[in-house]
C-alpha cells in the first residue's frame, strides 16, 4: 500500500531488525512528517488566496457588467432626492396654487410609505449666478434679485408673485439640480429627482412668467455640456403646459432637443405641432398636443411613437425630465387624467432612452402640480419607477 499524505516509509538500515526501528529511524520520520505538513500548509494556504481571487474576480463581474459599447455601467448608490426646507420660503401669498404645501404634501407621503429612506439625500447649495447667464441675460437676473430683496412683488406677470426670500430659494433650486447632475456624474446615484420650487419651464432668457424665476432645466443642460463636457441633452417635458421657456431657449440649438407632450388649447398657448426649431436647430423641437381629458393610453402613445423614434435617432448623453405632475387626475389647473400608474409608465420609457445612449444619466425636476394628494402619489409613482 501506498504511504498516505506523502509520507515516506521509514529507511531500513543493514544488520538490523526491520521490526524493532532505531532512533535514527524514528527521527527521520519525524523529520520527513514535519516536511509533510509544512508542503499541505503551503497548498493550503496557496488554495485559500486562489478561492479569494475567484471569489473577487465574481464579484467584480456581477456589481460591472459589461454593455455592448465595451465599457463598464458605473456602480451607483441608487436614486438621488434633492430637497431643502430652503424652498419653503418662497411665498407666493394666499391662495396661490405653487404654494409650498406642495413639497410638504411629497415629503409626507415619502415618509408615511418608507420611499425616503430608500433615496440618497442630495443637499441643495445656492447656484453661482455664472451659471443662471448660460441661459438668462445679466440684467434680468439682476432684476430679479433686486425685486425680490425689495419685497413683495412680481416678476413681470401677476402670476409670479415673489417675496424677500424668493431670489435665493431660485438660486438654491437652481444649485439643487445642479448638484443632483454632479451627483449622478460621480456615480454616487443612478438617478435623481429634484424636489424643488420655484418652477422654471416658463422662465425666458429675460422673463418670469407661469409661476417660473429661474429656468431650471436649462440651466441644467448648459451645465452638463459647459461643466461635464456631454454634447448631447434630452429634455423630455410632461407638464400639462408648454415649457414655452425651455423651447425657445434651444429652438435654434441642434445640441439640446426638446420634447414637450402638453394640453392644448391652454396656457400659455405655444407648443404646436408646427414648432420644430429653426436654423440649426430645425428638427430638434417636438411637440405633441394632447386634447383636455387625455389619460395614460393618449401618454403613452405619445412616448412610444414620438419620443422613443426621435430619442433614439438622437442618442442624447444625458437625459433631463421637466416633470410637472399637474397632468394628473383631479389636479387643480389641469384637464387631463393621468394617474400615478401613468406617471410610473412613462418613467420608464425615458429611462430606457437615458440607459440606451446616455448610460442611465437622469436628472428629474420637479415643475408644476398642484393638488397636493395626486402630486404626492405622482411622484411616489415616479421615484419607484426611477429606483427599479
């Protein structure tokens, strides 16, 4: 029989009893056990390192899966969710539908349904004025500031009352979907929605209107282009009115396309089918006007044969959503009858265009909504559909 675990047999010396071994015998195979055990350590040990090796080469191929383009998804922490009580303290006085208790009517049903805890807190910093000029003119920002500071007021219509405070709760909204881009360039969330106010689609380059200071979208697709150095930006606007801001900031730009789906005939009465861009910018505008009492089938149509087409042609390298939720059933200023369902749907088709081309880079922004419970479940509908 063989000898076990390598041992050898002791060695048998001339002119002596095999069956009685001497000490000499028995120190040699004392010494050739030892040499045994310390060659199965090291094999051991040599296993144990090569286990550990595989084990990590596993884990690394599960957390980087490979896409088709050849490079490695970014590991993200998840959804990101911007908001401050700073934005509280925008009074638009009584009555007035952009109140505050809109964000406090989203926080509360975050943390009654345990969504909260599950986003990754984005602290808003207040937005350096170099940025707001990317996309307004100097005069009109400071325009506006010195309204604001000079108290109670309004910025250029009767619907946009502001109070002292307002001129630095828009450069915080502004700094808050600011950081929600940076936050998601730097792989710290998958995603992000902004939680802000005051509103910004309306905003022109030297106008408030519709509630809107400061057009926080736009700023925000300048930034990725100046800052982050991505040509490419989608902005896909669902607000039951027209982003008329938004579009004719970029209506001669091939750089930044625009999406709006929006009730018409309403305010503030833009958004044709005809409006397509003009100059270099022709064919990067489209608009797709939904009559009053249009719901999740009219939504979704509009998502899948005009956006998903057009989306997918342009192949932006990042993509922002203008989301107003005041196309929601029993909103307070809409016609149409989108339900949080809806809402749910249409995020994830925009996702899928951001993971198409932009490898999942989404920044949502809060816009209008305006009956507190259908906005809060909107945009529980919306965060779940973001974190799946």
């Amino acid at each position: 029989m063989p000898p076990r675990w390598g041992l050898q047999p002791s060695r048998m010396v001339v002119g002596y009893n095999h069956a009685a071994p001497t000490a000499l015998d028995a120190l040699q195979t004392g010494i050739d056990f030892m040499r045994s055990m310390r060659f199965i350590a090291a094999k051991l040990v040599l296993l144990e390192r090569t286990h550990c090796l595989l084990l990590l080469m596993i884990m690394q191929s599960l957390a980087c899966p490979k896409v088709a383009n050849g490079e490695t998804n970014r590991i993200a922490a998840g959804t990101g969710f911007v908001y401050g009580d700073i934005y509280l303290k925008h009074h638009t006085g009584e009555g007035h539908p952009e109140r505050p208790a809109r964000l406090t009517a989203i926080v509360t049903r975050l943390k009654q349904t345990g969504l909260l805890s599950e986003l990754v807190a984005i602290k808003p910093t207040a937005a350096a004025p170099e940025w707001l000029v990317t996309v307004h003119t100097p005069a009109y920002v400071e325009r506006v500031r010195k309204i604001c500071q000079a108290g109670a007021g309004f910025v250029d219509s009767g619907d946009t009352p502001v109070s002292p405070e307002s001129y630095e709760v828009a450069l915080a909204a502004v700094g808050g979907v600011l950081a929600a881009v940076d936050a998601v360039m730097a792989g710290k969330v998958r995603n992000a929605f902004c939680a802000v106010r005051p509103p910004g689609h309306h905003a022109l380059k030297d106008k408030g209107m519709g509630f809107c200071l400061f057009n926080n979208v736009a700023i925000a697709a300048r930034y990725i282009q100046k800052q982050h150095k991505l040509a490419k930006v989608l902005i896909v606007d669902w607000d039951v009115h027209h982003g008329n801001g938004t579009q004719a900031l970029f209506y001669d730009d091939a750089s930044v396309f625009y999406f709006s789906v929006h009730a018409s005939p309403f305010y503030p009465g833009t958004g044709g089918v005809e409006e397509k861009g003009e100059g270099k910018g022709l064919g990067f505008t489209l608009n797709v006007p939904l009559p009053a009492g249009s719901g999740d089938a009219e939504y979704r149509k509009a998502f899948v044969e005009k956006l998903k087409p057009a989306a997918a042609a342009f192949k932006p390298d990042f993509v922002l959503i203008s989301a107003g939720f005041d196309a929601a059933q029993n909103d307070l200023l809409g016609p149409m009858k989108v339900t949080p369902e809806g809402y749910a749907v249409l995020t994830r088709i925009v996702k899928g265009i951001a993971e198409q081309s932009g490898q999942g880079r989404l920044v949502s922004v809060l816009e209008g909504g305006y009956q507190g419970e259908a906005l809060a479940a909107s945009v529980e509908a919306h965060l779940r559909g973001l974190k799946e």
